[in-house]
C-alpha cells in the first residue's frame, strides 16, 4: 500500500488540483466570497470599538463642558453595514461553495469510473470489489476537503493576516509588521505543523476504515459460513481489532486537533494582546490616537474566525493525501488495453479466429494469482465452426476468451480477428460482434429487463420474451407478480445460481453477435433443463462461430470440433 | 450472543440517541464544564482587556500595574487554552465509546438475523451502515451534545454580567437570544427530513457503485462501459441536488443565528456609542463608561458564539439523526424465530459423529410468495446422505436453509440433534480478502497447516498448492477473483473437510468442475460419510446422486399459488 512513500504532497495534489483549475472562475469567486465575510466580521468588531471610544472621550469632553463633534452617522451606517454583509455574504459563500464542490464531486466520480472502465481484465482481477467502492465513494468524499477545507481557508487566512497587517501598519508600521508576524507563525504552525503532527494518523485511519469496511462486508456475505462454522466469534474478533486501531487512531488525532484549536485560539488572543501593548507605548508616545489604539486588538480578535477552522482541516491533511495517492495509483494504471488510432472494423458476418503462439504471463508481483499461464497456445477457430475448448477448472480456458474478447493481451504472440490482430480493431467494434457468457454470473441491482436490455438497449419487450423462452425462463418470469420488471436481487440472490445463470444466457442470445463463447453455459442447471436450453439454443447457434468453454461435452449441442487444454498447453486431439 | 432487542424495539431515533449518550454521560458533563471554564475566562480576559483599554484612554494608568494586567492577561489566555483542549479531547473520548458499543450492538444483531434475515439487504449497503453511519455518529457525540450543555450555561453568565453592567443592553441581547432556538428548530426541522433522505441516497449510491464495479467485466463485454459513466455521473449529481437541499436549509439555521448576532452587536455599539454621547436622556444609558460600554461591546459576540458553535454543530446532530434512523431501523428487525428450532433432547444424540434429522410436515414460505416448500416428512439418520434434485429454482436451497436453521418453518416441525456446528457450502463459494490459509481456518480457527494441507488435497487443490511459492500464505482476491470459479468452489469444499461438524450441507458442490476434480470431491464426501457424518447435498450431478442413500426429488412448488409436492424415492 505504501510502496510509493517518495512521492512528495506536490505529486499527490498536483492531478487533483489540475481537475479543480476547470472550474477556476467558481473558486475564485467562492474564495472572495470568504475573504469578505471575514473582512466584515473584523470590520463589525474593529469599527464599532472605534466607534464606542471615539464617543467616550467625546462624551467626557462634552460633559466637562469643552465643545466636541462626533459624526456618529458614518460610523453607524459602517457598523450597520458590515453587521448584514458578514450575514449575508457568509450564507452566500457557503451555499456556493458547497455547490462547486459537490460539482466537481460528480465530475471527479464520473472520471474515476471512467478510469476504472479501461482497465483490462487482469488489473479488474487484482482490484478487489469492496476496495474499488471505497475509492470511489470514500476517497472521493475526502477529496472534498481539498478546496473547501484545505486550499480556500489558509489562503482566506493568510489574505486576512495580510489585510490586518496593512491596517495596522497603515496607523504604526512597527504594529503592523509585529503582529502580522506573530498571526503569520500562528498561521503557519496552524498550517504546517498541525499537518505533520496528524499526518501518519490520519493516514493510516483511511486504510483502517478501509479494511473495517471490507472485513465487515465479508462478514455479512459469510454470515451462513460463519454462523454454520460457528466461527463467527473469531472473525468479530478479527473485525474487533481493526476496530481498536481505528479508536486509537482518532483518539491521537482528536487531542492534536484539540491541541491546535487550543493554539489558535490563544494565537489570536495574544495577537490581540501584542497590538494593544504596543498600541499602549504608541498611544502614551503620542503617535496613535486612542480609538485606533482600541481599534488594533479588536480587528486582531476577529481573526479567530478565519483561522479557527484551519486545525480540523490540517490535522486530518494525511486522509486526503492517502486518498489522492490510492486515486492517482488508480489513474496510472490506465492504459493496459491500448487502441491504435487506425482502429478498423472487423468485416460483418461470422467472424473467424485464429490464436498464434499465445503466451500469457500471469505473473504480478506481490499478487497472489493463481491462474495459470498459456504457452504456446495456436488454434483457429473457423467462422461458423462450433468448438468445444475443453478441460479442467483453472486449465486457463477463461483466458483464452478473454484474449478474444480483448478483456487481456497476451504477452506474446497475436490473437486475430478476421485475419487481423485484434490489437488493431476498434475495442467497441469488436465487442458489438462477440457475446461472452463468463464462468461468473454478473447480474446488476436492477429490473429483469433492465439486466438483460444490457444485451441489447432497444429490445422489445417482445424479444425480451422470445431470449427468456430460449433459455427456458419464460413460464417462470409470466409467473413473477411484476413479470419482467422484477427486480433481481442483490447480484441476483433472489434468483437461484441456474436461473441467474440462465438469464445472463438470454442476455447474451439478445446481443445477437457473430461470435458467440459460452464458458459453462450450464453450470447450476438441472439436466433436464439444460437439455431443453441446449435443443433451442441449436438453431439459435446456426450461422455463428461458436467456442464453448467446458469440462465436458454434455449438452453443448452441435459441436464439431473439440480442444484440449490442460496446465495452459493446448493437447489437440481432433475427434476423440 | 442475540441481544434483546425487546427493550429497543419501540425505539425512535431520538431516543435512541438519547440512550447512548446516557453511557457516556461522564465524559460529555467533563466537555461541558470545561466549556464554561473556558467560556469564564474569556470573560475574565475581556474584562481585563477593557479594564486596561479604560485605564489608558482615561489617561490614570501608572505603567507598573498595566505591566501586571498584561501578565495576568497572558495568564488568563493560557488557562482558556488549556479548558479548550480539555473540553474538544473530553468529547473526542465520549465519541468512540458510543460507537465501539454501537458497533458491537448492530454485529450482534446481524448475527442474530442471519443470512435470510438480511437476504433482501446489499452487503455493501449493510457495511456502510456499519462504518459510514457509525461514524456520522461521531460530531453529534463528541461535539454537538457537549455544546448543546455549554449553551444552557454559559450565554446566561455572561447576560447576567451585562445585565448588571447595563440592564437596558441586557434587555437587548435578551431579546435576539430567544428568537434563535425558534428560528433554529423551525429550520432544524426540516433539515433533519433531508438530511435522512440524504443519507437513503448515499446508501443507494454506495449499492450502485459496487455493483457497477463488481458487474465492470459485463458493462465492457456489452460495450456499456460508456454508458454507465453516464449513469454514475447521473447518480452522483443527483446526490449533489440531494445535498443542496438539504444544506440551503442547514445553513439557512446558521444564517439567521449569524443575522441576529451581527444585528445585537451593530444595535448594542450605536447604543453603546449614543449612552457615552450622552444623546439616551433614560434607562442606565447615563452610567456607561468607557470600560463598561467596551465589556459590554466584547461580551456581545462571546454571548453568541456557544450558540453560533452549536449551530455549526448543527448539522452532526442532523446526521446523527439520520444516521440513527438507519441504524435503528435494522435493530428494530425483528429477529426470525426460525433460529432456534426445536432441539432434540435425547442423550445419546451426541455420541455420533454424524446428526439426526426429522421433519415432519415442515413447510416454508418467503412473504409475498407462497409455497416455496413442503409439507415435506423426512428421516435421517447419521451416516446417511440424501441428495436433493430438481430443476432449479424449485426448493432445494430453501431445504438447505431450513436445515441449517436460517428459515424458519411456517408449520410442521423440524428437528436437528446436534443442530450446531454445521459444515455448509453455498451455490457462490464465499472467499475473503486474505490467505489460502485465512480462507481455510474460517471453518477451523485452530486448524494446523498440516490440516490444511490435508484438506486440499481432499478437494484435489494439492497439485495447485506444490506449484505456489507462498504456499498457504498465498493471498487471494475478494470472491476469489485471482483464481478460476472451479478453484474457487473447491477452495471453499475444503472448508468441509476442516471441520469436524456433524452435519454437512451442500448446495452444488461440483457444478463448476471437471470429472476428475468432482469424482475426487465425490471420492472424499464417501470417506466423510463412511465415519458416520451425515450429508445434504443439494446436485444435479450423477455421481454425487450415486453416493446418495436415498434421493430426494423437489418438483415444482416454487411459484404461483400450487403447494411444492415432494416425494421420498429411494434410488
């Protein structure tokens, strides 16, 4: 998880900050709409300590009988006026920013998903599921907290240090620069400090949460297991442990985070107090007036606003960190399917397939794939032949679809298409002409039309019935309460494994392609039914180049010509 | 062990809540009172400040005792410093204890359920109740609950020091102070609707990726990859507007404390400003002072501020409440009573290895389908196997179930003596993230590498195991996405072999193998049965119904309104 510790927080932002420049003009905006809250909170407190002053000695003046004038409308109208525009502008910012970041939140999920959507089957494979939802929910929600938290408020903060300096340094310079100086260390430990300070913890909470999360799905999944084992106790104890760390974790970063609250509070505080001490020699020196000397502490006192937040967001810096470097992981390994920019179409009928010298190396470091590798593998599938690929679980029979269907690419050797390596057709292209029943039976949280429309978008309901009827499912589903807008369960729990499996078939049927693979296409159905499947499927499966992966013949109707593969080497054994 | 959700079955959210801040009352009274410790020394180091501010205008101040206002100024300023890490790491204590104990609470209850209890739930969904809900209940308990105690206190000290400083800019800030708790609950309201529509979004967002994501492969095949962006993009702005409403609310609660706030300190300074004049001829307005009408002034926003703070806070307790609306949800589940079947007790049971089974006209039914199985009678008797066959879809996992205790039987009885431990294999072979040896020792913690090894080679996985370099430390992907289907299903029969449960249950243990592996697997289930286990076996296959003593054949019965016949056959 950790192996790229070299890069530097510049590497790991810098991607995510190019996505936030798309929407500059919104963050900028966002920005300055902080900056003026923040201005009117100090000039509320400054302005009306002014102000008060300012009528104290005028009223002692008064009362001692010495002629004064105050203009109180002025200074009324500016009290007034920063006490609605601090409302206002704050309500304002907050809603815009939230808006531009749950913005930028679809955009950055959309373009993850994407990423994740051209990755080949072998990286698809070494990902695991649940680890994959948290990348894109949980990392992505952290990365929230990147402009929001993290770039606009030390950037308002420093912005108002810089505006608080000015003013100060406007009345006496020495002022300025002094308690500018003490804000800016004040800002920076807020800021450096703090990060560093929670920076392990945080981190290593996200990959707790993490592993928490995938643990305790893997318990809800095995809860018959477990509970038929009756080791349930040893895997909450497992769950328990993740547990404690996480605690202890956020217990460490609970009291940091306390602790910088604690110093920026008393920051300001002795900001304030700084500005009144030198406020106090300048006044008695004559250089500063005694509303200005009042006004300096006041302004430095509302500072706690801009800088009150900057500890929650430093302290957790690391969680975000994490979370950018899993997604920039991610990112980079796009790109393992390579389309050449002269992508062709494969011609339009049966297509014919040829393997030649195929090697696939399936050996990643620090993974545990067991799969085994093909050597030398060389066949050709003749368009409108039905072979059968036969041979043991794990013979690396899935592979060898893959590498039609270009889910992988071999390491060595060519896979070609209609005289062509597939390599130089168009992905898409090639996919539309190639149905593939996989050994895994995918169904989506949806409704059975909805699942098997993912064969083809346009299907009638019509042709939805006549796939179901081949795959012996349409009795079954007229009898379903909601018929096809049944809603298939949990990756198809409600459905048994053989009518899962029998409508993933009829999905494939409804792609309607020129080549069609079946791995185990009868795996988890009855015989009976498989027979029924098998005589319909048969005039279905004429006119097409058909490859069937099995450990056995049984059922595959109309084979012509059979293949063996055993340990990744092809034994050729035409007839039997 | 199964909690007794009895005593929280009525439960509402908001009691619920309330049930578990009673545990940790300690810590949350320890955050407040440090709260108000701080809340004073501000106070104290406003007075001070306007003491030494009066002193310097009004020109008395001989410089030695300002140089000990200073001092004591400093001091004060460090106290406040330590109150206030005090009171965030009190909360932060009182805020993992309720979700250690919540967690632990909703595992029981998962437990409880079982695996039908939970069939219509998504797993992902389920653990993000666990992680994600738990955790949103985090600011409502470590924050929000301290300073709702902090806001009863402390803006009634300060109103009375103002009171007393000056009544009338008391009467003033009197006046704006109640008016927030109504703005605010009015607008919590509906805030807190949104905010549990929010979380159902969330909820349904999480199922919708993981789902995508497990489905990638399928979404590529049918070139839906695209597409699907599309609809995750769909999805995820959806939950954008879903936000936003919610938040246009929430912050609307924090405005209208923000407005009344600024408002108070503008009306107060111009007051103040006026008295000092001397232009407000009634009231108090004659007897401010400088010192006075600043404290008052620096007081006005620190008598916001708790209620500002909890208005921030506002939005933990709104995703607490949400949170919880959740979680209670899944622990007013009743939990099935299937669960605990009818023991068997005759002394004897035990002495074999293997389990006894009567049904006798046991019946199951899922709500909303009817006669999904039996009646069905049946005797079994250790050492024996019955091989269950039918078309699929027809019963034959809902047996299973029944005799593993997960479904409960509408009529008839069931026994199983011993009804525990059972040694069970699903259709989907269930891997975790982990080992070859993790995988194996979830049936048999205790299980030596030697055990293990043997149970591979029962399920023919020994040849695999020789050519791994890791050998047992071998780790392996979530559903067992590193190796093949078949290895997978016979990774997880290895779990079979492990276990010396009397009672083994298995849903198509060969459906995904080749001959040589399924007679292999059919060659060790002989040997288990030989020593006197008994065996269900769920199949299609003949050498599996070969083994059988007897076969059981389930027709239809499945859907619609006709009744499952069954029939007792002998081969």
């Amino acid at each position: 998880m950790q192996r790229r510790d070299e890069t530097t927080l510049n590497d790991d932002f810098r991607p995510w900050l190019r996505q936030l420049s798309h929407r500059q003009r919104r963050l900028w905006l966002g920005a300055l709409l902080m900056v003026s809250t923040v201005a009117a909170a100090i000039g509320l407190l400054a302005l009306s300590g002014w102000f008060i002053t300012t009528t104290a000695i005028a009223g002692a003046l008064l009362a001692a009988g010495v002629s004064a004038s105050v203009d109180i409308y002025r200074p009324g109208a500016g009290i007034r006026f920063f006490a609605i525009a601090r409302t206002v502008s704050r309500y304002v910012e907050r809603l815009y920013n939230h808006d531009t970041v749950l913005r930028l939140l679809a955009d950055l999920r959309a373009s993850l998903f994407a990423v994740l959507t051209r990755l080949d089957g072998r990286t698809l494979g070494r990902l695991r599921a649940s680890e994959w939802l948290n990348r894109l929910t949980a990392d992505i929600d952290t990365l929230d907290s990147l402009y929001l938290r993290l770039l606009a408020p030390p950037l308002v903060a420093l912005l108002a240090i810089a505006g608080i300096g000015g003013l100060l340094g406007i009345l006496v310079p020495g002022i300025g620069l002094s308690v500018g100086g003490l804000l800016l260390l004040v800002w920076a430990w807020l800021v450096v400090g703090q990060a560093g300070l929670g920076m392990a913890a945080s981190r290593r909470r996200v990959a707790t949460l993490d592993r928490l999360r995938s643990r305790t799905i893997e318990q809800i999944e095995g809860l018959a297991e477990l509970s038929c084992y009756r080791t349930l106790s040893v895997h909450r104890r497992t769950l328990h442990d993740i547990e404690q760390r996480l605690y202890d974790d956020q217990r460490r970063l609970g009291r940091r985070q306390a602790l910088g609250s604690a110093l920026a509070g008393a920051g300001v505080s002795l900001a304030a107090l700084l500005a009144l001490w030198l406020g106090a020699h300048a006044y008695i020196e004559g250089e500063l007036s005694g509303p200005s000397m009042v006004l300096m502490p006041l302004a430095v006192l509302a500072m706690n606003e801009a800088l009150a937040v900057l500890p929650g967001a430093f302290t957790h810096l690391g969680a975000t960190r994490a979370s950018a470097r899993r997604l920039n992981d991610l990112a980079a390994s796009r790109g393992n399917l390579p389309e050449t920019s002269d992508a062709t179409v494969p011609a339009p009928g049966a297509l014919e397939v040829a393997l030649q010298g195929v090697i696939l190396d399936y050996s990643v470091p620090g993974a545990g794939n067991l799969a085994p590798a093909l050597e030398e593998v060389s066949f050709t599938l003749h368009a409108g032949q039905r072979v059968a690929l036969l041979g043991a679980s794990g013979a690396g029979k899935s592979s060898v679809a893959q590498l039609i269907v270009r889910l992988i690419d071999p390491s060595r050797g060519q896979v070609r298409v209609n005289d062509r390596d597939v390599r130089t057709l168009a992905l898409g292209a090639l996919r539309s002409r190639v149905g593939y029943l996989t050994q895994h039976t995918e169904l989506f949280h949806d409704s059975l039309a909805a699942n098997l429309r993912l064969g083809r978008s346009d299907a009638t309901d019509e042709a939805l019935w006549q796939a179901l009827e081949l795959v012996d499912l349409a009795d079954w589903a007229r009898e379903l309460p909601r018929g096809l807008e049944t809603w298939v369960g949990e990756s198809g729990r409600q459905l048994s494994g053989g009518q899962a499996r029998r409508v993933a078939l009829a999905r494939v049927i409804l792609a309607d392609t020129d080549l069609v693979m079946l791995d185990e296409p009868f795996s988890g159905v009855d015989e009976a039914t498989a027979e029924r499947i098998a005589a319909r499927l048969d005039p279905w499966l004429a006119g097409r180049t058909v490859l069937y992966l099995a450990h056995d013949e049984a059922h595959l109707p109309g084979v012509t010509r059979r293949l063996w593969l055993r340990d990744g080497r092809l034994a050729d054994g035409r007839g039997h | 062990m199964p909690p007794t959700p009895a005593a929280e079955d009525e439960l509402t959210p908001r009691a619920w809540l309330h049930l578990q801040a009673r545990e940790i009352r300690g810590w949350l009274w320890l955050s407040s009172v440090l709260g108000v410790l701080a809340g004073l020394m501000t106070l104290l180091q406003m007075a001070l400040l306007a003491w030494v501010v009066s002193r310097l205008i009004d020109g008395e101040a001989p410089p030695g005792t300002l140089t000990t206002a200073f001092g004591a100024l400093a001091g004060v300023i460090v106290l406040r410093a330590l109150a206030q890490w005090g009171q965030e790491s009190a909360g932060v204590e009182a805020s993992w204890r309720v979700r250690r104990r919540v967690r632990a609470m909703l595992l029981d209850h998962l437990a409880a359920l079982g695996p039908t209890g939970l069939s219509d739930r998504h797993p992902a969904g389920l653990g993000g109740q666990l992680v994600e809900q738990v955790e949103a209940l985090d600011g409502y308990f470590a924050r929000f609950l301290p300073q709702l105690r902090l806001v009863m206190a402390l803006p009634l000290v300060l109103l009375g020091v103002v009171l007393w400083l000056d009544w009338l800019a008391g009467v003033l800030l009197l006046l704006a102070a109640p008016l927030i708790p109504l703005f605010m609950a009015l607008v919590g309201m509906g805030a807190e609707r949104l905010n549990r529509e929010q979380f159902v979004a969330v909820t349904r967002l999480a199922g919708h990726f993981l789902d995508r994501v497990r489905g990638l492969t399928t979404l590529q095949l049918f070139n839906r990859a695209e597409r699907s962006v599309e609809e995750v993009f769909v999805a995820a702005d959806d939950y954008r507007r879903r936000s936003m409403r919610t938040l246009r609310l929430a912050f609307l609660s924090s405005a209208v404390l923000e407005f009344f706030a600024s408002v108070a300190i503008a009306m107060i300074a111009i007051y103040i400003g006026f008295g000092l004049l001397g232009y407000i001829r009634f009231g108090p307005a004659d007897e401010l002072t400088l010192f006075s009408g600043l404290l008052i002034l620096l007081l006005a926003p620190e008598f916001f501020q708790p209620l500002r703070t909890l208005a921030q806070h506002y939005h933990d307790r709104a995703a607490a409440l949400g949170a919880a609306d959740g979680l209670v949800t899944l622990l007013n589940r009743p939990v099935p009573d299937g669960t605990e079947r009818e023991g068997w007790p005759m002394p004897g049971a035990f002495d074999t290895p293997g389990a006894r089974i009567r049904l006798s006209e046991a019946s199951v039914a899922y709500p909303g389908r009817e006669g999904v199985l039996g009646p069905l009678s049946l005797a079994l008797e250790p050492g024996q196997c019955l091989a269950v066959v039918g078309p699929s879809g027809a019963g034959k996992s809902t047996l299973l179930r029944l005799l593993a205790g997960f479904a409960h039987a509408e009529q008839g009885r069931v026994e199983v003596v011993p009804a525990a431990p059972i040694a069970w294999m699903d259709q989907r072979p269930w891997l975790v993230q982990g080992s070859l040896a993790d995988n194996l020792r979830l049936a048999a913690p205790e299980a030596s590498d030697e055990q293990l090894g043997a149970a591979l080679s029962r399920v023919g996985l020994d040849g695999l195991l020789a050519t791994l370099p890791e050998g047992l430390a071998t780790p392996l992907g979530e559903r067992g996405l590193g190796v093949s289907g078949g290895q997978a299903q016979r990774l997880a029969l290895g779990r079979v072999f492990l276990s010396e449960a009397p009672l083994v249950l298995l849903d198509e243990p060969t459906a995904n193998l080749d001959e040589a592996s399924e007679a292999q697997i059919v060659a060790s289930l002989r040997d288990l049965k030989a020593r006197g286990r008994t065996l269900v076996v769920a199949t299609h296959h003949p050498a599996l119904i070969a083994l059988a003593d007897r076969v059981l054949s389930i027709e239809r019965g499945m859907l619609g309104e006709r009744t499952a016949r069954s029939h007792d056959a002998t081969p």
